[in-house]
C-alpha cells in the first residue's frame, strides 16, 4: 500500500476518535470533564461549540474557562498556536466525510474552488462577520453550521417537515456535503470558506509559525523534484504550483500532513525549525530561502 493511502486511512481513524469525543451520542470528552472534574456541559455538539462561546463573548455574557466547553476551546486553540490546525486535520469529521467522499469522485465532475476563488479573504471575512454580528444583535451561530447538521444526521434528529425545509439546515447540509464537498477539488471547501473555527486555528497557526519552537510544515529544495503529487493531494488547496515555485499559503493548511506522506523524495516535512517569518510563502526548487 502507498504511504499516501495508509495514512489516509491512519487519518481516518483519528476522525473516528474525533467524532467518539465530541459528537452525540458518544461526546466522550465532554462526559469526560463533567463527571471527572465536575464542570459545566452538555453531552452533545454544543458542549463543545466554539461558536457559542464567542457568541457569548461579544454579546457580554462572556466564557466560563471551567466548563466543558471552555476547556476545550483552551486546548483547541493552544495547540492551534503551538502546533497548527490540528483539531480540522486529525479530529474534525464534519471536515472529513466531505473530503473523503470527494476523494471517490473523478475529477472531472469536481470545481477547484481554491485555485479560482482565494479562500483567505473570503475564509477571514466570513470570521470577521461571525464576530460582528452578535453586537448588531443577529445571531448566525447555528444557521449554517456544519458540525450541528453532522450530529442531527448521525442520530436522526432530523425531522422531515416542512419546518426542515424552510430552515437553514437543508441548504448547509447542501453546499457543506455537494457543493463545495464532494464536488469539490480536495471535498474541503466548506473548511476553507465557511467555518469560523478553522480560520481561528489558522490565524494562530500563522502567529505561532514565526517562532522557532513550534511545529509546522517544512520544505527542502534539494529534495522537490517538482512532480506536485502535494498539490494534487492537498485536500485544503493550501499548496499551489507556479511558475515561481510551490506556493504554501498557511492561512489555509490544516497541518493534516497528507502533502509529507504522498511526498516521494520526503521533501515536505513537519516539526520545529525555523520561524516562518513570511505567511504567503513561494517555496522555489532552485533556492534555499522562502520568499514571498
């Protein structure tokens, strides 16, 4: 078995594991930190929701730290700044059943959304507008999200009436599965545009990247023989080829690290090393440096 195919299948069970913690009817994690140490929690999706907690934040009820989901979101979060996005690529199954399912359809029948429409503005703008909207009194926290229509689908909470029709449910499910999921290069379009959750972890990831200690993505020229398997497999778009080089933009990588498996010179690596001071990096075959 290519190493690429055995670690997707390594990544599949780690969101297996994902979906056991935080998902209903399991939610492992939070009825881990309920009964162990005594906090605050639901055991379902929202006893873990990042959204709700910000919500709380800018509508001035603010986030109790000693409850399930504050707890979680700390530890999310840290290891974001400290090691990347590493909750979207090992935990996250709302981010990988479309990816997967993509990965079973021909390419021709699939949009390269990333290469056409640069997620990064679109992906921060959608942040920006989660954040402000709960001080213009509107409330989008469970309008179009991904991880409450996952749960309503894995223990049938879904009630097919008219009420499911006219709401938002429907319509997420739509564009977070088909449009930019199965039909979409990579099935990750959802993740690169949408989802609030991943944009924090990616801005503290491209934070935490210009210190030496952390980890993050590594490239060694003298190993690319330029083949872009890591393009072609990166299921984010994070990674683009041109005629300057190899383009990383690490405001969309989740650290899955599918792009250092499928790499067959092991020009791509992952750990500590040097801070990457510039976050829209060109990694060129013919130079040691990075360069913007």
């Amino acid at each position: 078995m290519k190493a690429s195919k055995k670690y997707l299948l390594q990544r599949a069970v780690w969101y297996l594991v994902g979906f056991a913690l935080i998902y209903a009817p399991f939610a492992l994690l939070q009825r881990l930190l309920i009964s162990v140490f005594n906090v605050k929690g639901s055991t379902d999706i929202h006893g873990a929701c990042f959204r709700m907690a910000v919500q709380g934040i800018f509508t001035g009820n603010g986030i109790n730290i000693l409850t399930a989901s504050g707890i979680i979101i700390i530890l999310v979060l840290g290891v974001a700044l400290i090691a990347g996005p590493l909750f979207c690529g090992k935990l996250c199954m709302a981010g990988a059943i479309p990816e997967y399912i993509s990965r079973a359809i021909p390419n021709r029948f699939k949009l390269n959304w990333q290469k056409n429409i640069p997620p990064t503005p679109v992906r921060y703008g959608i942040l920006a507008g989660f954040l402000i909207t709960p001080a213009l009194g509107l409330s989008v926290v469970c309008a179009y999200c991904n991880y409450a229509v996952m749960e309503k689908l894995t223990t049938g909470g879904l009630n097919w009436d008219l009420g499911i029709i006219s709401s938002t449910t429907l319509i997420t499910a739509f564009i977070w599965l088909v449009v930019l999921g199965a039909f979409a290069k990579g099935g990750r379009g959802y993740c690169s545009y949408l989802c609030p959750i991943g944009a924090t972890q990616s801005l503290l990831h491209s934070v935490g990247a210009k210190v030496g200690f952390t980890f993050k993505l590594k490239f060694s020229k003298s190993k690319c023989i330029s083949c872009n398997k890591c393009v072609n497999d990166c299921p984010m778009g994070a990674l683009q080829s041109s005629e300057d080089g190899l383009n990383y933009n690490i405001h969309g990588c989740i650290t899955c690290r599918q792009c250092v498996h499928v790499c067959p010179k092991a020009a791509i690596t992952y750990g500590q090393g040097e801070p990457c001071w510039n976050n829209n990096i060109t990694w060129k075959a013919e130079t040691d440096k990075l360069t913007t």
